[in-house]
C-alpha cells in the first residue's frame, strides 16, 4: 500500500478585506464564514481570520479570510498580511461617502503590498440601508471599472451577494 498524505483541500486561499472602520469587514467575514451577523460588532484590533471550506467544481478549496483593522493606527500591522494572498475585498459604506473617498488609497497601499496578479473586487456594503446611501451605485461601478476590479454591492445583515463574492473569487482560480 503506498503511502499517502490525504490534505483537507485542494486549494487554498488567503483573501484579505480592506477598507476603513466601521464599513462592514467583520459582519462579512462572519456572514461569509458562519453565516451570522452582530449588529453589536466592535472595531477589529490588529487583524482576525476565518476560514471556510467550499466545494468548487469538485475541488476542496479552503478560504483563510483576514480581517484588517481600518483604523490608520493598525496600518503598519496590516501591510504585513496582504503578502500572499490571492484575492482582496476592498470594502466601502454606501451610506458614508468618505469611506468611498478613501478607497483609492487602500487600493494603493494594497498595490504596493500584495502581489501584482492578485484579484481585488471593490464592494459597497450596507444595501440594506438605501435610504441613507451617500454614494451612487454608478459611482462604485464607475471607480471599479477604471481601476480593473470587479464590483458588487452587498448586504451583510441581509446576505446578499455575499456569496457572488466567493464565486467570483473561486472560480476565477479553479
């Protein structure tokens, strides 16, 4: 009988979520990994992560998802984390249009950090709250296109597109 290591995976990730605090980071990675949203959610300290484990085309692929501090103090902290992954979520609140303002420079300093072929999808989250929404689903859209991510916004309270983001990540690798 031949000796044989079995691996719990075929793939693995590591994505990392960007944006500034308070946008959603932590509600979509807790609804993405376990399907739960706090509406008590506190700042995240330095960086968290989850994982999860999805079956894509017959293949294993476990996601390590990182939770990055958007606080400006833990910034040095987080740089360190986007080497080696694979994806990024850039994350902004649609009802708060300065943490849209501020995507370009997460973006920059995502660029400076991560690998050059990492896949990065921008997404606005809080849908949920349309009535309060301070930047234009087009606005998203438009800044997405010119910088060559993927866009979608989202409702982690809500769970929606949640999963259109793990698609989108997954079988581009797959």
């Amino acid at each position: 009988m031949a000796n044989r290591i079995d691996h719990e995976y075929d793939y693995l990730f590591k994505i990392v979520l960007i944006g500034d605090s308070g946008v959603g980071k932590s509600n979509i990675l807790s609804r993405f990994t376990r399907n739960e949203f706090c509406l008590e959610s506190k700042s995240t300290i330095g960086v968290e992560f989850a994982t999860r484990t999805l079956q894509v085309e017959g293949k294993t692929v476990k996601a390590q998802i990182w939770d990055t501090a958007g606080q400006e103090r833990y910034r040095a902290i987080t740089s360190a984390y986007y080497r080696g992954a694979v994806g990024a979520l850039l994350v902004y609140d649609i009802t708060k249009r300065q943490t849209f303002e501020n995507a370009l420079r997460w973006l920059r300093e995502l660029r400076d950090h991560a690998d050059s072929n990492i896949v990065i999808m921008m997404a606005g989250n809080k849908s949920d709250l349309n009535h309060l929404r301070s930047v234009a689903d087009e606005d998203g859209r438009s800044l997405a296109e010119k910088e060559g991510l993927s866009f979608l916004e989202t409702s982690a309270l809500e769970a929606s597109n949640i999963e259109k983001h793990r698609e989108s990540v997954s079988d581009y690798f797959i």
